[in-house]
C-alpha cells in the first residue's frame, strides 16, 4: 500500500497538494497524518523522511519528498493525467507549477494557511498585493488560452491546480478581492469533492500551531474543535 504522510489539514499547504492530486484521482493510498509543532514532530518525521518534513510518499521501496516530486512520481507510476496533453499546455503548465513552488512568498508569508477562520478585507501589505495581482493574471491569461474545456486552469484538474490549490484558500480565507475570473477559478477548487473532503477533516483537527495562527480577530470561526494537545 502506497502511504502519504501528511502534516495538519487545517495548517499544511504543501500536504494538501498531493494528498488533493492522489485523492481526486482515485489513487489508493494510506494517509498517516503527523501532527505538527509539537514536542514529538520532528522524530515521528525523521523516522520517514531524510528531509524531516512533510509531506513524504513511501510506495514499496520507494520515498519521495517535496510536493512536486510526489506529483510527478505518483503521475508515472500510476499512470494519470498529471499535465495537459498539448506540448505548449504542458510546458506552461509545468512553469507555472514552479513558480508556485519557488514564489508567492509575500502572499505567502503575510497570510498563512488556516482553514478554520475566515478574516475580514485588509492590506495585507505590498508583497502580498503584488503575488494577489500575478496569480489574477496567471489565471486570465492561462485561462483564456487553455481553460475552456472545464473550470480549471487548463480546463480539467492538473498537477498545476494542486499546486496553486492552497493559494485559492487563502484568497477566500483572507478576504481578498480578485477579478471575477480569478473568483470563479478559486470557487471551483473550493467546491472540488477532494478538497472538500479534506477541508471536513481539518475542521475537526484538535491541534493549534502558533505559528499559523496570525494576530488578527476573525469574522468568522469554523472550526469544531479548538482543544490543546
């Protein structure tokens, strides 16, 4: 059996992108969540994974770190349709993956993944405002040229859409405005059934990781369970 080891639903962005690649097309696979930020995290990880983070794909003799290479490993073996058919999709599909991985860092760091509230519209600073403006126009531009197959970047799902997948969250967590193609691109990831699946499952998570909690009273709490372990 093919094992995903996972950091929090509610917290981990790079967990999310392959474990929403694997789940939504119907990969089997054992999820072994690992809480994170707590006294035991870092020997629960290393007993795994060389890097001692998350997420890590063991399949047989196989492991695989990083969010990408889990993809793409995941792709060959099990034979789905990880990137576009066409030369030119593809290629753009891939550069773009790489932007998510390598980039984004003002968005990023200025609004951290939490699926359990929801903040009321603010500046969230010129960095982030400039990723916010990049990502609207990746998003017009790619789909204009490729997307008109279906609702996602290059029409159907894709490696690509789990990997900007955890950016469309924070869009909706954080009230931030976008065009209205940028909307319905984020709305469509948000009501995808594996992501929706995984979303039900971070709001019953017991565990609170500081870090990811910014210093900002919410709108609006939708998480279940908010007991200390």
């Amino acid at each position: 059996m093919t094992l995903l080891a996972i950091g929090n639903k509610l917290y981990s962005s790079w967990s999310l992108r392959p474990w929403l690649l694997l789940r939504h097309f119907g990969v089997p696979f054992e999820e072994k969540l690992i809480p994170l930020d707590t006294p035991e995290t870092r020997a629960a990880i290393r007993e795994i994974s060389p890097a001692g983070r998350v997420p890590v794909l063991v399949d047989g003799d196989v492991t695989v770190w990083e969010s990408l290479a889990i993809m793409e490993y995941v792709g060959e073996a099990f034979g789905i349709p990880l990137w576009p058919q066409a030369k030119p999709a593809r290629a753009l599909a891939r550069t773009l993956a790489a932007e998510m991985h390598a980039g984004f860092t003002g968005l990023r760091s200025a609004c951290p993944m939490n699926l359990g509230k929801r903040f009321s519209e603010r500046d969230r600073g010129k960095a982030a405002a400039r990723d916010v403006a990049r990502f609207c126009a990746l998003v017009g531009d790619t789909r204009q040229r490729f997307g008109q197959n279906g609702p996602f970047l290059f029409g159907a799902f894709t490696a690509v859409d789990a990997m900007y997948a955890p950016l469309a969250t924070r869009l909706d967590t954080y009230s931030i405005a976008v065009d209205e193609a940028t909307r319905n691109y984020v709305n469509a990831i948000l009501a995808l059934p594996a992501f929706r699946q995984w979303r039900e499952a971070a709001l019953d998570e017991p565990w609170i990781v500081d870090v990811d909690e910014i210093d900002e009273d919410p709108v609006e709490i939708f998480r279940r369970s908010v007991t200390r372990t």
